[in-house]
C-alpha cells in the first residue's frame, strides 16, 4: 500500500518544482533541448548567406558545439540523449563543410563518413522518408551546397504551384506536408537554378513564377523571421534564396535576424523557440486535478494567444491555438483543445467572478467551432488543415482525436448536437485505428528504443483519457487499451524507456511514460485487477520525486519531420498531474494536503 503523507509529499514538492518555473505574469515558457539538427542547418544558413564575416563567433561557437555532441558510432543525434540519425549527421557533415573545416576536423568526419555509408547514405535517406519530401529534399540541398551530392540528386519542388489561390493546395497533391510550402518555394527556385527542368515549357513557367512565388512566401513570414518559430525550416529558406544569387533579399535578412537572437548561451540553437502555450495549457490541466487556484493568473494571458484573424501560412480561420505566443505559431488541433481545457477549469473556478466568465465562453466558443470544423472525413483531426491526409503529420492522428474530443465534450453546451455527432465519428475513427493488441499510438511523440519509433503508452494514455471523459470507460475497445497498458509495465514498474536487450545493458524507465500511464490508470478506477498495477506505478513515481529525478527529461516528443527533441517541463508536468489524478481519488483537497503540510512543518521547528 502506498504511504499516504508520502503521496502528498511528492504531490506537494512536484507542485512546488512546476510553480518555481512559472514567467512572472502567471504562464509557463519550458526549455527545449538544443539541437545538433538545428545547430548545423543555422550554420550552413550563416555562411551561405554570406554572413562569415559579420557572424563568425557564432558559426565557431556552434561548430565548438557541434563536435561535443558527435557519438561514439560517429554520427549525431537530434538532441545530447538521441541515438545517431542519418539525417542530422548528413546536415552536420554539411555544415562543418560549407564552414571549411574540412582540414581541421579530418578524424570526427571520416568517421561521421563511415556511419553515413552504414547507414545506406542518400539512398537510405530517401528510404526512411519515402514519397514524404518534406524533410528529404531540403537536406539534399544541403548536402548539394557542401558538395556532396549533385543537384541533380534534390528532387525538384513545384515551387509554381505557391502562385494558386490556399485553398488549392489540399487537392494538389503536394509532396510536401502543410506547413513546408516555404520550403516548397525556396528549395525549388533553388533547385530549378542550379539544374533547371530539360523541358522548354516547364523551365519557362517555373522562371515566371519566380516573382510571385517569392512574394507568397514573403507573406508567410512571421513578425519574428522565424517561420513556425523553427530554426531548420526557416535556414532551409534562407539557404534556398541565398543560393540563387539573393543573399540581401529581406526574408533571407529576417532569418538571420532570428537565429542571432535564437542562439543559446552555448552556441547551440533548439528545434524551435518555445512551446509556452502549450507547456501551460498541460501545466493548467495537471494542477487543475486538485483545483488549484494558480490557473486564475494567466486567463489574460492565455485568451491573448488565441488567433482572432485567418493565418497567413496555413489558411485557417479564427478562433485556434497554435504552440507559442510568439508570431511563428500557427493554429493546430492540439494546442487548440488544451487550451480549451484549461478555459474550461477557469470557468468552473470563476463563476461569479471578475473577469466575467462570458469572455472565457466567448473564447471557448471560437475555439470549438474552429475544431468542429478542422475534422476530417474519417472522423479523426489533423494537425493543422483539414483534408491533406496522405503525408505524416497531416493525417489524422489518435492523440489529436482523443484531446479533440475531451475539449469539445468539456464545452458541449455551446453545441450539443454538433459536439456529439463529432464524437461519436471520432471514436468510430478511434476504433478503427486501435492496433490489434489493443494499443495506440500518437503522431507528435515517439519512443526512440523501439523499433518503429512510435510511443503507443502516450497514445493509448491519451486515448484513454477521452473515454474517461465521455464516460464510456467500460466499452470493449477502451478495456482491451486498459488491459495493454496493465501488461505493458516494465519490471521496476514504471513505464516507458528503453529496457536491455542482453544482460548488462542499462535500464530505465521514463518519468513521461510513467506519469502518464498512472494518470489514466488513476483515473479509470480502483478495482483490485488494477491495484497492484497502479500502486507499482505510483511507487515508482513518488521514488522519482523523492530522489530528484523527476525533472529529468526523455527525448520523447517528434517535432516537425520525426525530429526528436525533450522538453524540461514535461517530467514535471506529467508527474503533477498523475499525483494530482491519485490524490483526487483518495478525495483529500490540496489546500486541506499544503495545511497539513504547513502544520507538520510548523510543528516540526
């Protein structure tokens, strides 16, 4: 049995953790873990720009960076705690070329060398993004600007297409996802002038297309230079049209702008800025399973990160949350339901109170039509636009789905009959996509330990949670996900982390995975067949806290591309919200649990 003052102990120190890192006017900004990925492309972006000059530390300090972070099989991974990719050792070979250190750093790339020829080099890169050219074509380009590979090898980009009306682009057939048409523009005026088509026709009409092509995406660009906020996106652009002769063409001037204001302490540069409206919107959620008043603090805050007028970058209409307040951000269909959720809290703390609830309805309702609408035909949700649904990180997704479904339910009065149609052709999507063991899995996290780099214990948490919230926990699919993530649980009882194959291999499961799965868990009930699974996971979790270890982050979570990065505040976080999930079932108030505590303190001087 677990020690109850030991449950509230952990709850209370974890509450504490998350609230020190609070911005002063009440919301969460978190950190994301450098990047190796992003470091070597803003490199590249620097010196092909012609920026050498002006620049020079920083490319010095981020390549110093860069040959600390090389793993022992010679290549680099996403983040210091990610496993060698072919991508990123491919851009940082790139990079260290086009910096000319070639002469300087003859062992680190010979070996970087071997581990591309292992790894299956180009061929193998096209081979693990398939018909995706997303993130494919971009690092051909950087590889073409080192040398390494012909233009002829980047495949060419229907950087035309830019010039048709948005609301074209889903029927197209793009082989990029949504949010790449910068990079469709850039990456294909590029490639159509270092190896122009052989076609007469189609030459003439990509070299017309030129100028308003090149205005779209000017257009695109956020107030910060900083498109999606993400520092490998907006290099790559900046790359395509300074390798075409327009190094001082403003959108190339913005990009350099933004990554010497984006650059760490260290010479290293994030995935993307921040993700503060959604570190807060889970930070909201988590504390909201004992009440917790703190979410009162940053109301105004949070309805200011709502998009009031149609996004330039993707179309959509008003009334979404992207993933940060800064400018890059663009409205999605995950971001948009947490943000939902944590309205939904703060109604329910504010009734009678000032500001009016009404603001928080008004919100809410904006919020709810714009996911109404963002549905897709197989009654899942996308990412950010409706209708795509061929690409990775277009289509349709369970986590999306299931957090979808929780914010519209958690408003439904505002539409019932809208709301549940659209719930019950999600969950029949839900059905549909469980995996045949009873599991599913999300399309922004991973786990890199297995194999197909999928993380079916966030998704199946997640999905879980849905049917917690539409009260239809006891239905057959939603036992059968129960059931595999009873059996799931590693032996220390967390869950999660990377387990050894062979004997003296390290163990580990992952504070994340373990907060989740305890959530869900605590949330689903106490029979006995669950007792002693949750009691484990809790155990296992309050140990964590206790020995300091739940601020330790796993590179869980896929940015865009299936690129990995960690997020500090997500241990935390996640920790909070499943102690917060057990404390609520035991019917114990958080402000009765911080009294107590305040008297054992007192009583203890």
């Amino acid at each position: 049995m677990i020690d109850p003052r030991r449950l509230e102990d952990a709850y209370l120190r974890a509450r504490a953790d998350l609230l020190a890192q609070r911005t002063g006017d009440g919301h969460w900004i978190g950190e994301l873990s450098a990047s190796a990925l992003s470091t070597a492309t803003a490199i590249s972006a620097l010196v092909v720009a012609g920026r050498s000059d002006q620049d020079g530390s920083l490319i010095d300090r981020g390549i110093t960076w860069l040959v600390k972070q090389q793993n022992s099989d010679g290549g680099w991974g996403d983040t210091d705690l990610s496993h060698s990719n072919l991508s990123t050792t491919l851009l940082t070979i790139s990079a260290l070329r086009i910096a000319g250190r070639t002469d300087q750093l003859v062992s680190e790339l010979a070996n970087a060398r071997r581990y591309v020829d292992e790894a299956g080099a180009v061929a193998g890169l096209r081979a693990r993004y398939g018909q995706d050219k997303t993130f494919a074509v971009p690092i051909l380009m950087n590889c073409a600007l080192a040398g390494l590979v012909p233009w002829r090898e980047v495949d060419p980009l229907p950087f035309e297409w830019a010039c048709l009306p948005q609301s074209f682009y889903r029927w197209m057939g793009l082989p990029v996802v949504s949010y790449a048409i910068p990079a469709l523009v850039a990456i294909g005026q590029a490639r159509h002038h270092h190896a122009p088509s052989a076609n007469p026709l189609l030459r003439w009409l990509r070299s017309r297309a030129i100028g308003r092509s090149t205005r779209v995406l000017g257009g695109m660009q956020p107030d910060s230079g900083g498109f999606l906020e993400a520092i490998p996106l907006s290099c790559f652009v900046a790359m395509g049209l300074a390798t075409t002769e327009r190094v001082d063409h403003p959108v190339v001037r913005e990009v350099v702008q933004f990554l010497r204001r984006s650059v760490r302490d260290d010479g290293s540069w994030p995935i993307d800025i921040n993700l503060s409206t959604w570190v807060t919107t889970l930070a909201l959620n988590a504390l909201g399973y004992m009440g917790d008043s703190v979410a009162d603090e940053c109301v105004e805050w949070l309805l200011g990160c709502q998009h009031l007028q149609r996004h330039p970058f993707t179309g959509a209409q008003p009334g979404g949350w992207g993933w940060t307040d800064l400018s890059g951000a663009v409205p999605d269909a995950d971001d948009t339901p947490g943000a939902l959720l944590a309205l939904a809290r703060l109604r329910q703390r504010m009734e009678g109170e000032e500001p009016p609830p009404q603001r928080i309805a008004e919100a809410a309702r904006m919020g709810v039509d714009w996911l109404l609408c963002m549905q897709n035909r197989d009654g899942g949700w996308p990412t950010f636009c409706r209708g795509w649904g061929k690409l990775p990180f277009d289509r349709s997704g369970a986590d999306l789905t299931a957090h979808a479904i929780r914010a519209i339910l958690a408003w439904r009065k505002l539409s019932p009959r809208r709301v549940d149609e659209a719930c019950r052709r999600a969950f029949e999507y839900l059905e549909r996509v469980q995996r045949s063991e009873g599991s599913w899995v999300p399309l922004w996290f991973g786990n890199q330990h297995l194999a197909d780099e999928t993380n079916p214990v966030y998704g199946t948490a997640k999905v879980l949670l849905a049917y917690r919230d539409a009260g239809t926990f006891g239905c057959e699919s939603a036992q059968r996900a129960v059931d595999w993530l009873v059996q799931s649980q590693n032996p220390d009882g967390g869950w999660g982390g990377n387990w050894p194959e062979k004997p003296g291999d390290s163990a580990r499961s992952s504070v994340e995975e373990t907060g989740l799965a305890v959530e869900t868990l605590a949330a689903h009930g106490r029979g006995k067949s669950l007792q002693t699974t949750l009691e484990k996971g809790l155990s296992w979790l309050i140990e964590a806290v206790e020995t300091g270890q739940h601020v330790s982050a796993s590179p869980i979570g896929f940015y865009f591309a299936k690129l990995w990065y960690h997020e500090s505040l997500y241990p935390v976080v996640f920790t909070v919200a499943a102690l917060g999930a057990a404390l609520a079932g035991t019917g114990r108030p958080a402000l009765a649990i911080a009294v107590e505590k305040n008297h054992r303190h007192i009583e203890g001087l």
